[in-house]
C-alpha cells in the first residue's frame, strides 16, 4: 500500500510522477554508492563510509514504501557496474552478487525507514522535539545497519564471492559503512526536505550543497591518499617477495653445485685406483649416504667409453662378473658405445638403466661430448630417464664429468677426445630433486623450472603443485635464467595468496579511518556553521580543535612525505619554516633561525640563481614557480629537492604572503640514476651500450652535418679473445674486456665515444675530425695499445683487433649506413691477417 508522508514535519506531495522521484533516487543511489567505494580495498568488501545507506532510509522514511523499488534498483545496477569493474569477473556471481545486495539493502532501507517513521509520528516534531527524535535514531541505527551487513554477507559467502575467513571483517567494514552514511545522510535529507517546499531549494545552496562538497573533497582527496599509502604496501612487499625469490634461487644453485662435488669425488675414486671395481664403486656411493645428505639423486653411475671393436669383450666381463643376461641396449652396431656398467642404488628401477648406451640419445649425447671438450660437469637437457615406468614419470635430467685415462687430464680437446675413458653421471627426477626445496615458505611461493631460455610448457622440468593454479594470475612473479653446470634454466616464482596477505595495510587503515574521521568533522563543521548563527562561539571552539588536529596531521604527512614547507609575510618580512623543511637541510631550529637568504644559501650555487630569479619574480608580479633543483648541504652533501611557490593576496589584489614547499626527491633522482645507467651503459666494462651508442652517433651525424666538419666511425673485433674464454674461462674472458675497455678510454679524446655492442666487439666515434686521415692514427695507436701483454689474473695474456674504419664527409649517410660500412671494413682487415685496420668509404675498395 501506498503510505502517506509525514505532516508537518515534511512535505512531499505527489506534485510530480512517481518516476521522476524513484528516478533521481536511483542516480543519487548509484553515484553516492560509486563514490563511497573508493574507499573500499581487500580484503574488505565494503566501504568504511557507505552514503546510500542513509539515503535509502531517509527516501524511506520521507516517501513511504513506494520508494522501494527506487533503493533496489539503485543497488542492483551499482553492484553490476562494481563486479564488472573488477578483474576477470564470474558474470554468474556478478549478478546474483548484486541480486542479493540489492535485496538486503531494500530490506534495510523499508525496516529502518518505516521504524523511524513511526517514532516520527509519535514524536511532538513542531514543538522542538527533533532533537531528542534525532538522538533516538542515531541510538538505533547500529541495530537496523545490522540487517544489510548480515543478509548481504551471508549470501556473498554462500555463492562463493567471499572468503570465510574474511566473513567477519566483511561484516565489521559492511556494519560501520551502512551505521555512518545514515548517520551522515538521514539528518543530510531531513534537513533539506523538511518543512515547506518553498525552502528546499534555499537549504540545498546554503547548506546541502556545501556538505556534499566537502564530503565529495574529501573522500576523493582520501581515495588518492589511500592508494598513495597503499602502493607503498605492494612495494615493500614486491621488495620483500624479491629478496625471497632471490634466496630459493641460490638454494637451487648450491644444491646442484654440491652434486657437482659428488660427481668430482666419484672421479677422483677412479683416478686414484687403477681399475675400480664395482665392490669400490659401491662402497664409495654408500659411505655418501645420498638419500640423506644429497636428497634427489636418483641414480650415479659410471659409464665407459667403448669401441665397437671391445663391446662384446666388455659385454662378456660383465656377464661372467654375476650378470649373465647383461647386454648393451639399445642393440645394435656402432661405432663408439657408452654404456652404464656401475649404478648405485642397484635396484628397484634403477635396473632398467643397467647396459644403458647414453650415447645414443641425442640430448644426453650432446652434454656428454660438451663435459668431455670442456672437462666440466655439464647437465643435459630434459630427458625421459630410462627407469621411468609408465607410472607417475617426472622431467629428467642428467650431470655427466668425463673420466681420461690414466687419471690425467689432456691440455687440448682433440687430447681430451682420444683420452677418454668414460663418464661418471648422475640421474635426477625434477620432482623428487626440488622436494622439500621450498620448506616452510611452500604456502608462501610457487616455483616453476624450464630448461633453456623460454618458460615454454614444453620445456617444463618442474612445477610445485601449488604454483598450477595461480601461475597466470600471482600478484608477484620471478623470473630469471640461471646458468647451472652449462645449462640454462629459467627459475619462475610466483607469489600464493599466502604471501599476498601478508600486505601491511596499517598505514592504509590509519589514513583512511583518520581521514574519513577528518572529512565528517569538517562535513560537520560546515554543517554547523550554515545551520544558525547561534552556535557561532561554539563552532569558533571546534574550529581552532579541529585545525590544530589539521596541523598536527599536516606535520605527519609531511614527515611521511619528506615535503618541507615555508611561508613568507610580504608585509613584515618574517619567514617560517616547518618542522620537516628543517629536517631536509639537517639544521637545528634553535640555532638556525629562518630567514630567506639563509634558504637560498643551500642551494647549490649551479642552481642558485634560477631559484633567486623564480622567487624574485615570484614576488614582484606574483608569477608561481614550480623547480627541481639542488641543495649543497654541510659536508658536501647533495640533495634533490622540488620546490614550488605561489602567492596570495587580499581582496583588492594586493600580495600579502608566499608559501612555498619543498620536498626531497634525493631517493628518487638516485633510483633513476641507477635505472638510466642500467640502460645505457654496459654492465661489465661501464662504456655506453648498444643503444647509447646509436644515439650519440645520430647526434655528432647531426652537429657533422651542421659543423660540415669530418667524422670516423671504428668497428673493432678482438683477435684471439675467444681461445683466451676458452681456455682460461669467462672470469678471465670479462677481466680482458675490461682492461681494453680501459685501454680504449686512454687513447680517446674526451669528446670521442667508445662503446661495446656485445661480445667482444667495440666501436668508437670521432667526431670534429679537422681531416679525415687522423682517424689512422688513431687506428694505429689503438692497435699498438692492444697487442701490448695483458695481466690477467696472473697470467700474460696477447692479443690483437682487427679495425674497421669509414669516414663520413659529405654527409650523406645514415648511422645503419655508417655501421654496415664499418663492419665490413673490419671484416676486410680480419681477411686482411688480423691485428690491423681496414678503411671504407660507400662502396669503395677497402685501403
């Protein structure tokens, strides 16, 4: 039925169609409610300041239930536009979520609005007693926002779209956020519409619309705040999931580097006995006790190095040793055989390796002949192990150290390949290598391994079981390519829920409900202050409260934010300074004082100047400046700051103040530094990189061009290097990359560029040539320079480079142009012997 409203304390007649009423409650439902979820985060599901709560009970309270279809489908359609903002949405649950909001949010609004309804009848509300009918609401309204919160909550937990652990807080944020809008909104509205019609609209100027103002501010002001705050949370946990991520991959690292150290030990039993027997191999592989000291080893085993001529001798040994059906699989002639002639653990299915020929599968065949040039335990690609069943079979893969013979080890590879006696191995199954690898943190992180380059599932080793369901969707992955016994795998780690939760909100909860409570007092205030001149002395009181409180939080965040500020009397002279801006310069406030030239002391005197002309003009024609510049403090010590400025003045124009703010930025210009040299500068030899090399060489084509001044560009290649990274080993191979880059540095003049593109390939650009045949010399000196004896790790170490030069004269080549000449002319000088220069210009003959 349709109730009528109350009389006299409110006027709503019928004047218009219900569906203009029903329709502006709607979009004041949906806006209010969007609004009010900007505050909501996880694992909160609700906001902690819900303003249609009261919205839906006062259009309740003041229209009757004819206004209950307005709060349902006000509730429904924000609820949709919620679920759907949300990542991947279940269109299911969006739509029975909001189904069932919207029900609890009708249910509450037609208890609550009918409940107070008729306290509002029984109330004398023309003699002055709305005060004591207001008071008798706020006391039951906890009560009716229990219905919204319970009913809602429950049914979210029953489709599923909420945790159970998180029921409770869900209903906490729920409870609080629908108790504070009606306490906010109903007195709102009752205020506006109450009374005759001729005064709403008065009463929405002067005092609707300035509290809405102020709570719309806020609330937005608070969301960035927020977000600010809670940004900072997800990158001290992102650091946190790094510094964790990092410590499971060196814990992959040492377990198979201490597997390595069993593999040499294997060999070195078998250099020092002249013919090891299999009573030895087995005693040795016992007495490590590597089901409890080296978890994962599947099986080790040695396998000899055999000639077609000598299998069937070999076959027959071990066949008259106690095992008359060994033979070699897989069967078959060829010309080299290696098979596994000692496994331990001999048994279980260890012994459908027994006779094995690993040589003849082609992964495992290609780390062999690598560990047998290199002398090096190599691992091998991903293999199915022969002792898989057919039952739950894991990735495998395999660790092989070449045995010579004689014990000794041969100085070349063609020695090594002639030498050869065999390999000691070792056999892993991924899963039961990584086991129990992640300890206590297996809730906390999920790990995944590939072997190569690409996280391909087709390179997949192995995968933690609780890394499958979250892989494509983990709040923090990991992932970075190891080098593990000249192999590379790819180690992803991704973060579990588990540790996602583990999210400090703190400081996300002291700000919002400390700004929330900031935003109502000062919503308050303005109500306050546009209700009646009479409460002026008491509002004057809780002004000063209040701006102290303001002043206090002013202080924290500026601490928080590292932003210092000052403001200057244009009138008197006077400067002052904050607590935080003392605190960025490092002085005493006692002993420092403040006054203007003492501020422009520490800036740097690079800077000092624009920051004296931006406050100088700041202050003749009121123009507001917004800097970056720098501070040069006690002790030589830099800072970065940014530091703004802007005027104010009185009503007739005349200035009366400055305040300006100055925050430290130090932290962050150093993190850009960091990040700017990450990306133009080579990691190893500090020179610029490819990219910056490309950049400066676009830029002196520009100033050659604009100059009509000759440039060079070298391409260089040294002789040599890759047998000194052969045989001496990548350390020593990048300590030689470093001495020539050092080298190169000392010939060129300032204004040249050296530059490494990769590998052992550099480049030079001369610019401002006054001819182009000083490049020669340079040429010359740089080759004398590199044949010179280098010192590496305490060994003498020669080389030479090759050259290749072009000029660019007539400017009419682009960079590519200028590099594809330069190489080639290098190429000609490495036909040309090595060690020398070639030069050429466009498609001339090399010279």
């Amino acid at each position: 039925m349709n109730q009528t409203p109350i009389i006299p304390f409110i006027s709503l007649k019928s004047k218009w169609p219900v569906f203009w009423p029903l329709f502006w409650l709607v979009v004041a439902y949906v806006i209010g409610g969007k609004l009010s979820t900007l505050l909501a985060i996880n694992p909160g599901y609700a906001a902690p300041l819900f303003l249609p709560a009261g919205i839906a009970i006062a259009a309740v309270f003041l229209g009757g239930i004819r206004f209950l279809p307005g709060v349902f489908i006000g509730a429904a359609i924000l609820n949709v536009w919620i679920g759907l903002d949300a990542s991947n949405p279940v269109y299911w649950q969006v739509a029975v979520s909001a189904f069932l909001i919207a029900l609890a949010s009708t249910l509450q609004a037609g208890v609550g609005g009918l409940v107070f309804r008729r306290l509002a009848e029984r109330s004398d509300l023309t003699q002055g007693a709305s005060r004591s009918f207001l008071l008798t609401v706020l006391q039951l309204t906890p009560l009716i926002c229990l219905i919204g919160s319970s009913v809602a909550v429950s049914g979210l937990w029953a489709i599923g779209s909420i945790e159970s652990t998180s029921v409770q807080t869900n209903g906490f944020y729920w409870w609080t956020g629908d108790m504070l809008g009606v306490v906010v909104m109903f007195p709102l509205v009752l205020t506006t519409l109450s009374g005759p019609r001729k005064q709403w609209s008065k009463r929405a100027f002067t005092i609707t619309l300035p509290v809405l103002l102020v709570l719309v501010s806020g609330l937005v002001g608070l969301y960035f705040m927020q977000n600010a705050a809670l940004n900072n949370a997800q990158l001290r946990l992102a650091d946190e999931f790094g510094k964790q991520s990092q410590k499971i991959r060196l814990r992959i690292e040492q377990r198979l580097n201490a597997y390595e150290q069993v593999l040499r030990g294997l060999r070195g039993l078998e250099a020092a006995s002249n013919s090891l027997t299999r009573q030895q191999f087995n005693a040795y592989v016992s007495a490590l006790d590597l089901g409890q000291h080296y978890p994962g080893f599947l099986a080790v085993g040695f396998a000899p190095w055999v000639s077609q001529s000598k299998a069937a001798g070999l076959t027959q040994s071990i066949r008259q040793s106690g095992f008359p059906t060994f033979e070699i699989l897989p069967p078959g002639s060829r010309a080299q055989y290696a098979p596994i002639v000692y496994l331990e653990p001999f048994s279980g299915r260890n012994l459908r390796a027994f006779g094995y020929d690993l040589y003849t599968e082609p992964v495992r065949r290609a780390a062999m002949d690598q560990a047998r040039d290199l002398n090096q335990v190599v691992m091998s690609g991903k293999v199915r192990l022969v002792q898989e069943n057919g039952q739950q079979e894991q990735s495998g893969v395999l660790l092989f150290l070449p045995e010579y013979r004689h014990g000794k080890v041969p100085q070349t590879i063609n020695e090594r390949r002639l030498q050869l006696a065999g390999w000691v191995y070792a056999a892993f199954r991924m899963n039961d290598l990584m086991n129990g690898l992640l300890g206590d943190q297996q809730d906390d992180f999920g790990l995944a391994i590939f072997d190569g380059t690409t996280p391909a599932a087709e390179n997949l080793l192995y995968q933690s079981d609780t890394a499958k369901p979250v892989v494509n969707q983990a709040a923090f992955d990991y992932t970075r390519t190891v080098d593990i016994a000249h192999r590379s795998w790819t180690i992803q780690i991704v973060s579990l829920p588990a540790f996602d939760q583990q999210l400090n909100t703190q400081t996300v909860d002291l700000i919002r409900f400390g700004g929330l409570g900031t935003t109502l007092l000062l919503a308050l205030m303005v109500w306050q202050l546009a209700s009646g001149r009479e409460r002026a002395v008491k509002i004057a009181h809780n002004m000063t409260r209040e701006m102290k409180q303001k002043q206090q939080q002013l202080v924290e965040a500026q601490r928080i934010a590292h932003i210092g500020s000052w403001e200057r009397d244009l009138r008197t002279g006077t400067l002052v300074w904050s607590d935080e801006l003392y605190r960025i310069l490092a002085l005493d406030p006692q002993a420092a004082g403040s006054v203007h030239t003492q501020l422009l002391r520490w800036v740097h005197p690079d800077d000092r100047r624009m920051v004296a002309e931006a406050c100088q003009q700041l202050e003749q024609d009121g123009t507001p400046f917004f800097l970056e510049h720098r501070l040069l403090l006690p002790g030589d010590v830099i800072k970065y700051v940014r530091q703004s400025g802007e005027q104010f003045t009185d009503d007739e124009g005349v200035a009366l103040k400055i305040i300006g703010t100055l925050q430290d930025i130090t932290t962050q210009k150093q993190a850009q530094a960091a990040v700017e040299q990450m990306a133009h500068y080579d990691a190893l030899t500090q020179l610029p990189n490819r990219a910056l090399f490309f950049d400066r060489l676009r830029m002196v084509l520009t100033q050659s061009k604009r100059n009509k001044r000759p440039l060079a560009l070298f391409y260089m290649d040294l002789d040599g290097f890759k047998h000194v990274n052969d045989s001496l080993g990548h350390q020593a191979g990048d300590l030689l990359l470093i001495a020539v880059a050092d080298r190169l540095r000392q010939i060129v003049r300032a204004s040249d560029t050296v530059a490494r593109l990769g590998g052992d390939e550099f480049t030079v650009i001369l610019p401002d040539l006054r001819q182009p045949e000083d490049a020669i010399k340079v040429a010359e000196n740089i080759i004398q320079s590199i044949e010179q004896p280098f010192m590496i790790e305490g060994r003498i170490v020669e080389i030479g480079i090759s050259i290749g030069i072009t000029h660019c004269v007539e400017n009419r080549f682009k960079e590519d142009e200028l590099v594809q000449l330069a190489d080639q002319a290098m190429y000609e000088a490495k036909q040309a012997g090595k060690n020398t220069y070639r030069v050429r210009i466009g498609a001339n003959r090399p010279h």
